[in-house]
C-alpha cells in the first residue's frame, strides 16, 4: 500500500485512539512464542557484545595512540600490540588518583573519561606492561633507597646527640 499523507494521518491518530493495541499485539505474541523469544534475545545479545568490543577498540586506540606521541605503542620499548598497552601514571600516582574516584579510573572507563575530558597532556603515558611493571618496581626502589637515606640520617643525628650528653656529663663530672 503507497503511504501517502492522508494515510499517515490516519494511522497516527488510529494510534493515539489505541494507544494499548501495539504493547498489547506485542505481549501477546511474546506469550505465544517463547522459544522465538529466547532466540532474539540472544542474538541481540551477541549483535551489542560485538558493536561494543569494536567501539572499546576505537576508544582504546585512539587514546593510546594520543599518550603514546602518535603511535599506538609503548613510549619505551614501541611494543605495539593494543592487547598489553596500558596507561600509566607518569607522575606514579595512580593508586591515590584511583582512590578518589568511583568510576573512570580503570579500563575502558578511564579510556572513555579521558576522551570525554578532551585528553589531558601531562599525566598519562602509554606503556607496555612489561615496561609499566619495570616502572612499578623503579619506583619502589627509589622509595625504599629514600627510606633508608632517611633511617639512617635519623640513626646519625641520634648519635650524635646521644655523644654530645655523654661528653656534657663527662665535662661535668671534670669540674666537680
Ligand atoms: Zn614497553
């Protein structure tokens, strides 16, 4: 039948004065046919699992391809495969920055966030994890070297404070 704009009226208003016809038809043939049902459901399913790896794709790619300087690679080594990119904090703050947010911190979220907030310079770097586990573990040492430098002044100017009373005490055991 040619739709033409009497028709389009018509059936515009047929719809307002039914407004329950269509939810109705539908539930209807909802209960007739569950196996149909079942089928669709899954195969919606299986239609939004792939439109939405394919977008966490886009997403991930172009935002690694942003903080790794134009490329969609480690800024250290230049491992490419998008699988075992990550982004790292440059500034190692990344379980802190975690730490105050719910959302968006993580994974495609952080992805999705970032590309939202117009991709800030400066924080992020695009590493392997290879080379953002090699990162994790420098960092660490320079804590624990820092630690030790600190331990170890404390132990020194306690010694010396400690030398200082016992040569004050020897002093004033001289005069008496
Ligand atoms: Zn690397």
């Amino acid at each position: 039948m040619k739709r033409t704009k009497a028709w389009e009226e018509y059936y515009k208003k047929w719809k307002e004065d039914h407004p329950d016809y269509y939810r109705n038809y539908t539930k209807q043939w909802k209960a007739d046919h569950p196996d149909e049902v079942k089928i669709q459901v899954r195969k919606r399913w299986i239609k939004l699992q792939g439109g939405a790896q394919r977008r966490d794709t886009l997403i991930k790619t172009a935002v690694m391809t942003f903080y790794g300087g134009g490329e969609c690679a480690c800024v250290r080594c230049g491992f490419s495969d998008l699988r075992a990119l990550c982004l790292d904090h440059i500034r190692n703050n990344g379980s802190s920055d975690r730490k105050n947010r719910t959302t968006g911190s993580i994974g495609i979220g952080l992805y999705s966030r970032l590309q939202k907030e117009g991709l800030p310079r400066g924080e992020y770097q695009t590493l392997c994890a290879n080379c953002n586990t090699v990162k994790q573990q420098e960092h660490l040492e320079r804590v624990r070297l820092a630690k030790i430098l600190s331990l170890q002044k404390d132990i020194a100017s306690w010694e010396v404070k400690k030398f200082k009373s016992i040569k004050r005490k020897l002093g004033r055991h001289k005069r008496t």
